[in-house]
C-alpha cells in the first residue's frame, strides 16, 4: 500500500511538471493578450482622432497636408499614451471613385507591447498597427473664411508689451495699411526689436506692407465679408441653434461652460431694457472631443471671456457687442484654449491672462496683448459641422475600400 502511494506522488508530481508551464503560458495569453487589445484599442482612436484632425486643417481655404501633418503629430501626443516604436505614417491618398474631388489623408501608427509572462517563452513584445483613412470633399460645401487664416488679424492698431516673454507662431496681419503697431521688446541701440517670430520663425516687423492684406476686412458689413455674415445669419436662424434670450432665459449676466454644449448657441436681446452678458466663464470641459467645434454668438454685453479650465475642444467666440471686449483668466495655473475670437465691433480686444496657451485666431479692429507670457499659434477653425447649412461633413472616417495606395 505505501509503495503504490509512492508510486502515485511520483506521478503527480510529475503531472504537476508538465502542466504547470502549460498554466503558465495559458496565464501569459489571458494577460498578455488582454494588454495588446488594450494598446490597440488606445492605437485605433489615437489614429482616427489623427485622421480626423488633420484632415480639417485649411490653409487659405483649402487642406494643407503640412498643416494637417502638424496637427496630427499635436493630437497623436495627446491621445497616445504608450511610446510608438516609430514615426507616423502621414500620407495623402487620391480616391479611386472620384480623384478630383475626393481625397484621404491616411494615418498609421505602430507599437511595440512589451509582454509580461510570454517574456519568459522568449516573446519579448507584440508589434501592433493601427490606420485611419479621413476622406476629404475637395468640393467643399462649408464657406471658406480667409479673415482666420492668420494667428492676429487687426485693422487699426496692435499694441505688444513684454514681447520678449512670448512666442508668436503664426501671421499677423492688418486689414488697413496705416495700421499702427507698438511691440515691447529688447532694446537694442536705442531701437526696440520685435520678438514676434512669423510661422517660418523668422522676426519680423508686422506694421510693414509685406503684412498688409487689402483683401481682408475686419467689420461685417464689408462687402469682403459677405460670406461671414451669411454663414453667421444662418446660424443665427437655424432652428437646430440654442437661442437664449438675455431678457428670460439669463438670471445672471454670466454664462458658463455648461451653457455651451450645444453646437451652436446664439445669445440675444431684443430692447435696451434686456440683460447683457458681462461674463462667459470658461470652467469646465464643453466637449471631450478635441476635433469638436461649438459656436457661440453674442450680440449685446461685453461678453468677456474668462479662461478658468483647458478647452480642448474648438470654440469659435463671435463677439458682435460695441463694448470693448476681454480675454482674461483667475487660474494661477497654466491652461490651454482653442478658440477663434472675431470681435469686429468692439473699440478693443485685450488679452490680459498671464498663463494661457492659445491655439486659434483673433480677428477685431485694434488688439491689444499685455500680461500674457505663454505661446500664440495658428490654429484654423472647423465650420464643416455644426448647424452652418451644409450637406454634409467636410471630411469623414473611411475604409480602405476607395484608397488608392498607388
């Protein structure tokens, strides 16, 4: 009885050799195998927010793949959490359907996950890829907007102080030729030399004629304009548009991100008994999603925008009040806004934060930047959504089927 005793835990034992690697390696797949899946799932809308950001990038009205490739790199570094094991694949692709009028711009990223127990099987990772293909309507329906292509657009004046102490990455551009401009800077030889660099990062002086641009116009009744304030006109009357009225709907004189959630929202006021907005503060997330846009319109109130938390997501701010009009923050800490900022009525825009990092545009007919040390750069702003009247979506996820990879 004892020898066959032996004789069984011997087997076990043995039994328990041979199985033993076998839960191993089922153990490494469960883990391993469930960690690549989540790579790839962070890899697919890492890329597909890529795509999609990068195709919406316009210059002069029309895609521009640099633009698009600096985009996408800029969302790629947001969204990405693991390192790539190389650069992106950044392409423009033609349609085979319809060359002329249809086009992609392809993202593909690529990962190495590390494993954890198949290491020991000498599996030390698992190369992934993920691809997105963002269809672009060359044969666009949204209005094109040249008064935002550049980072400043100013009629009048554009005063700069402590220019030393900021970074412009982007044009500058006055709409009259005998625009007055007074930059803050070092002082050299008794002369004071801008600081301000243009998009190819060379200084420049922005009161010359090389920046003049008689084709833009700043106030909305220009003829130059006339798309602008048809596009904002239909806006203003879409019935998809959050319409709020200063005299029922506003019991303060203080909006807040909440009230913006809605693609377009149109503040209004019909006498002058009604309430105006002094504030919109900026305090809390409007849109998760850093491709989308929402459009805020005023027409009464100073409307001064207070930056309290990052907007990732795109506002276009349409200020058409009279009074002077106000960027500001009362964060002590650094926070990012995308936004494009037309004011084309107020006597003066100000931006006065010390500690925002601005992407977008502002367009109004005197500018004046003081406190602020951080970086402005160009960023265009998407009109292809939203309730602006159009057929459909400038651009759109895509398979593979009508990529032409030739």
């Amino acid at each position: 009885m004892f020898a066959k005793y032996l004789h069984q835990k011997g087997a076990i034992l043995a039994l328990t050799a041979l199985i033993f690697p076998l839960l191993i390696a089922f153990t490494g797949i469960a883990i391993d195998f469930g960690n690549v899946y989540l790579h790839k799932s962070i890899l697919q809308n890492s890329a597909d927010a890529a795509a999609l950001g990068g195709a919406k990038m316009r210059l002069n009205g029309k895609f521009d793949k640099n633009t698009a490739d600096k985009k996408a790199k800029s969302l790629i570094n947001d969204n990405q959490k693991y390192a790539l094991s190389e650069d992106p694949y950044l392409a423009v692709k033609k349609s085979k359907s319809n060359p002329k009028k249809t086009q992609y711009y392809v993202v593909k990223l690529t990962e190495k996950v590390p494993m954890i127990f198949l290491r020991y099987f000498n599996f030390d990772f698992m190369e992934i890829s993920a691809h997105a293909n963002a269809k672009i309507y060359t044969d666009s329906t949204s209005p094109t907007l040249p008064l935002f292509n550049n980072l400043v657009t100013f009629e009048n004046t554009f005063y700069v102080v402590n220019s030393n102490q900021k970074k412009f990455n982007g044009d500058i551009i006055h709409t009259n030729r005998n625009a007055s401009v007074y930059v803050q800077g070092d002082i050299v030889n008794g002369t004071e030399m801008s600081q301000l660099h243009s998009s190819d990062g060379k200084a420049w002086n922005p009161s010359g004629d090389q920046y003049y641009n008689g084709n833009l116009a700043i106030s909305l009744d220009d003829s130059k304009n006339k798309t602008l304030r048809d596009y904002i006109e239909a806006l203003k009357n879409d019935s998809n548009t959050k319409k709020i009225s200063m005299q029922n709907d506003i019991h303060s004189q203080t909006l807040h991100a909440s009230d913006l959630t809605s693609k377009v929202t149109f503040v209004y006021g019909s006498g002058d008994g009604d309430k105006i907005v002094s504030r919109i503060e900026l305090d809390g997330p409007i849109d998760s999603d850093p491709n989308a846009t929402h459009i805020l319109i005023i027409t009464k109130g100073t409307g001064n925008l207070i930056v309290k938390k990052n907007i990732n997501c795109k506002l276009i701010y349409i200020n058409l009040s009279y009074d002077n009009f106000a960027i500001e923050t009362d964060s002590s800490s650094d926070t990012t806004l995308h936004a494009t900022i037309y004011a084309p009525n107020a006597g003066e825009l100000n931006w006065n934060p010390q500690g925002i990092n601005f992407y977008g545009s502002l367009a109004s007919r005197n500018v004046k930047i003081q406190s602020s040390s951080r970086t402005f750069t160009h960023e265009s702003p998407d009109i292809s959504g939203g309730n602006s009247g159009t057929a459909e979506s400038d651009v759109s996820l895509a398979d593979d089927s009508d990529v032409d990879w030739n």
